[in-house]
C-alpha cells in the first residue's frame, strides 16, 4: 500500500506531521482497498499528543485499532478487527462499525410509524438485526473533513440512506464525527435529518479487550443502571424494565465478567451470556458515564458516555474460533466485548419505550465517548 499521506485540503502537511515527532495532534490516510460497488476505500489514522491513536475506515465507519496506554505507557491494541479492507467484506461480526439505520433488533423485522407498516429482512432469523442486509455498516462514507480541529483531530462521514433502503422510509441524511480528544477519548457525534417519518438507532459496536489477548472474563464492569429489558428465547424485549437487584446482571458495585456469567439463569441463556440492554439511570438526552471498566493486569480503565437511555452489554459470546484478526489472533469465545449505546431493542414496537421516530423537521442527535485511562 502506499504510505501514510498527511493532509491538509488535497494532501499537503498537517501542522503536527511526522516530521515534527509523535507526541502531536495529527491525522494520516492512505488508501486500503475498493467496495463491492467499486467505490474507493480509505484508511484514517488520528493521533493524540497522548499517545493515543484511532483508525477508522470511510467503508462501515469501522474503527479498525485503537491503540491505548497501559499503566507503564506501552501502547497496545484493545478492539477486535482485522489488518485488512478484505477481512470486513468476508466475514465479520459487525466489528467496530457505525450500526445503522436501527441498531439491535426489531421483532420479527416489522413496524409501523407515521401511518405506514414496514417489513424488513429477518437476517437474524425471525429478526431483523443491525439495519439490515446491507446496513449502514457496510456502505462506503463519503469523507466531509480530515484535519485537526478545536477539540483534536477529527474525521466527518457523510452518508444518505435513500428513502425504502432496507425497507426503512424516509431519504435519512447522516452526519458521523469521530474526534479523538485531549484526554484520551475517541468522541462520536451523530446527526441525521429525515424527509419522511422514519425510525432510528445509530450506535457503535467496537469489541474491546483491555488487555490485548486472552478472554475478558477478568475485567471488572460497573454499569450505572438499576434495571434492564429482560428478553424472549430470540433476544426480543418482553417489555418488562426488570430491576438488576438480586440478579447476575447487578453490576452497579465492580464486578469481574466472569464471576456470574456461567451462572444457571433464563436470560443468560438466551443470550449464551449477557447480550441485554440495561436502562440507564439518567434524564433524557444528557451526557452521563454508562459504563466503567477496568483491567488489572495493564490497569488500562474504560469509561463510557452516551446521551442515549440505554447500552447494550454483549461479552462475545457468539465468537468461536472462526475468525482470525489481527495478528493472527483466533478470536474464540468471550475474547471481546462490546459496550454499544443506543435506545432500546425493538423500541418501534413498544410504545412504553423511549421513542425512536425521527420526523421531517427534526435533528436526530446522539453522542458516544469512550474515555481511556489507567489506574
């Protein structure tokens, strides 16, 4: 592949560029490859005078690595992915994309808003799951800006989801801002406009593992929610908000991922583990911390914030050994998870639920921080 060109407009140097050491805000691209529809595909690298860095594909809005600190300042990897374009248009398990247009699942792939009833493909049988098919995962972003901006270097994604894409109304015009900022944060702002009642839950489905390698059942997880959506045998919300208390889906105090993980419980079971949203305990829309995690061994600490009233928590428990990523990593059961933020399963058809209609005239807007540090 060709090497790292700094930009500027059409190519030139960033002020911060290699020439001018590592410990810089800076952003690189480089081409890496072509879509199924023959559309270029580009490689964004961001980079933090913190010793951070995000890499991000304008194919699915992927975030391809994220090299993190640990306590002594090695840096380290701490998504799942692949090296390569060609690893994503094989086979994944929506690593690291900007999920879209609806995020999690809609029963039985059908809904009504705005006086229509809408069918969907049940590509999680008898479900849809992750806007579909061809979702916003697995589109080609048009790039409205590379550079270094107020709040650190910064990539903006355009896409418009024409109206029936999917089966979905509406001509969906998003905006998606990715910002790796000062304290070590990977910043993702979301906006979109519609033309026609429509329903949306973007999020994003990073697999993280603090450590590198290994399982993740020694990570210590607090979430900031005292109930959860209890599920049916297909991961459909039943409508309950059940509380946590008493349950193995209590982690309001620190909790290692594997200490009630392989505990006998309905909802485990269907979920082979935790697969659930939990309902965070927060007012609508404000930015608050969701989610804390932390890993003894690089003492690398992961904290989430979202606007959005719910996350989802999913341990991996679907990837088994068929998959090798990076490094030649075998990525088996439980090596990843994925903290998602979003509305809630299904919510189209439970009226109890957050509302997830956007309507011609109004902004959809929904904020994702993952925060790094160490302890």
């Amino acid at each position: 592949m060709m090497e790292w060109m700094l930009l500027l407009g059409a190519g030139a140097c960033l002020v911060g560029c290699a020439t001018s050491g590592p410990h810089v805000d800076r952003i690189s691209r480089k081409p890496c490859g072509t879509a199924p529809d023959g559309q270029s595909v580009e490689m964004f690298s961001l980079r933090n005078a913190g010793g951070m860095q995000a890499t991000i594909m304008n194919y699915g809005g992927i975030v391809t690595s994220l090299r993190v600190p640990d306590r002594n300042g090695n840096p380290g990897d701490v998504v799942l992915g692949y090296e390569h374009l060609d690893g994503y248009l094989k086979s994944t398990p929506y690593f690291g994309c900007l999920v879209g247009r609806y995020g999690n699942r809609i029963a039985k792939g059908q809904f009504s808003v705005g006086g229509g009833s809408y069918t969907l493909a049940t590509n999680n049988p008898p479900n849809a799951l992750h806007g579909g098919l061809q979702g916003f995962d697995k589109v080609v972003w048009k790039v409205l800006k590379a550079d270094v901006g107020p709040d650190g270097p910064r990539l903006v994604l355009h896409y418009v989801s024409k109206d029936g894409e999917e089966g979905y109304p509406g001509n969906l015009s998003v905006t998606a801002t990715y910002t790796l900022t000062a304290d070590n944060a990977l910043r993702l702002d979301y906006k979109a406009t519609t033309d026609k009642p429509t329903v949306l839950n973007l999020t994003q489905h990073s697999y993280f593992n603090l450590r590198g390698s290994g399982d993740i059942l020694g990570h210590v997880v607090q979430i900031n929610g005292d109930k959860f959506t209890p599920v049916d045998a297909t991961l459909i919300p039943t409508g309950e908000l059940r509380p946590v208390e008493g349950t193995p889906f209590d982690f309001r105090k620190p909790t290692a991922i594997g200490a009630r993980v392989s505990q006998q419980d309905e909802q485990l079971n269907f979920g082979k583990g935790y697969d659930h949203n939990w309902v965070i305990n927060k007012p609508w829309g404000e930015l608050v911390l969701m989610a804390r995690v932390v890993e003894p061994v690089t003492g690398r600490v992961l904290e989430v914030l979202s606007t959005e009233p719910g996350v989802q928590f999913y341990c991996g428990n679907f990837l088994d050994g068929t998959i090798t990523g990076k490094g030649g990593w075998v990525y088996q059961f439980r090596n990843g998870f994925c903290f998602e933020p979003q509305h809630y399963p299904d919510s189209p058809n439970h009226p109890a639920f957050p509302t997830t209609e956007l309507k011609p005239g109004q902004t959809y807007q929904n904020t994702i921080i993952y925060r790094f540090s160490t302890q």
